[in-house]
C-alpha cells in the first residue's frame, strides 16, 4: 500500500467496495525457497521493507515499523491470522496514523515446474481520500514492484 509513492496517481482511496488487488508471478525457485524469502526477516529485509525488526509466520504474531514518505510517517501494523508453512500466509494490515484495514493473501501455489505466487489484497475499512498512498494504483504498482522486481531480483540471486 505504501509503496509507490513516488508513481502516485490520484484517484479514488482503497474502499471495501472495491474487488480485491491481485498480483500474480510465476517462479522458478523451490517453493521452499520463496516461502523463506517471506518469512525470514533478514531475508525480507533485502527485498521487502528494510526496516522490519521482527517477523513469525505464526498466527497471532504481531509487528510493526515505520516507512516514511516525503512528509508523512506509515506506521505499518501487521498481525497474521492464517498461516500454512509453504502454501499461504495473511496479513492483517493497516497503520496507525492512518483509518483504513486491509487482508493480504500470499499463496503459493507449486506446480512442480514452476511456483506460482498470488498476492490477494482487500480492503476490510475504507483508506482516507487525501492521502495519494492509498490509491488503488499506487498499491498495484506498489505490489508489482515487490513482486515482479524486487522479490525476483532477490530469488535470482538466491538461486546461483
């Protein structure tokens, strides 16, 4: 959701009347690999958020962490609520400074010959308006970044 402020169109705010944002890729790495690549946090710090002290993929665990955008500060808030190590994890997701809460899905689904990733938002309390972060497309192009680049990027690496 915060992630690209620097492509920001303005638009409409992420509603609960909007269908979810979904964001598919295909990987060829072990699925084991990918799962690892979310759930470690000092390998979610090399392609992720940088500044995540702490992550657990265990249903109840909570963190949070600061990301700031020109003048304003996201307090990111995560809980998970569901976790199935190597197939799925959500989110619980929203910040403090901010009304707004969303659900996140990452699944993994592994086809032998390839994993494929999905990452499903949606948004369960509306986003405010005059905030340019939370517009549908900014998450969009915030969650293609992560996953087409960034998380590519880094498993490419991984992998030699």
């Amino acid at each position: 959701m915060v992630f690209a402020q620097r492509h920001c169109l303005h638009s409409q705010s992420m509603k609960t009347s909007d269908t979810p944002i979904v964001v598919e890729q295909v990987f060829h790495n072990p699925v084991k690999d990918i799962w690892k690549a979310w759930t470690k946090v000092d390998q979610m710090k090399q392609w992720f958020f940088d500044n995540i002290d702490a992550f657990k993929p265990e249903v109840g665990f909570e963190t949070q962490f600061v990301v700031g955008s020109d003048h304003r500060k996201f307090t990111h808030l995560w809980k998970i609520t569901e976790a199935t190590p190597y197939q799925s994890i959500t989110y619980n997701w929203k910040y403090a400074e901010y009304p707004g809460d969303s659900s996140v899905t990452f699944e993994l689904v592994d086809k032998k010959e390839f994993v494929n990733l999905r990452v499903s938002m949606g948004i369960t309390e509306d986003f405010p308006q005059n905030v340019p972060e939370f517009t549908r497309e900014s998450c969009i192009q915030g969650w293609d970044y992560f996953i087409r680049n960034s998380l590519k990027g880094f498993l490419s690496t991984q992998s030699k």
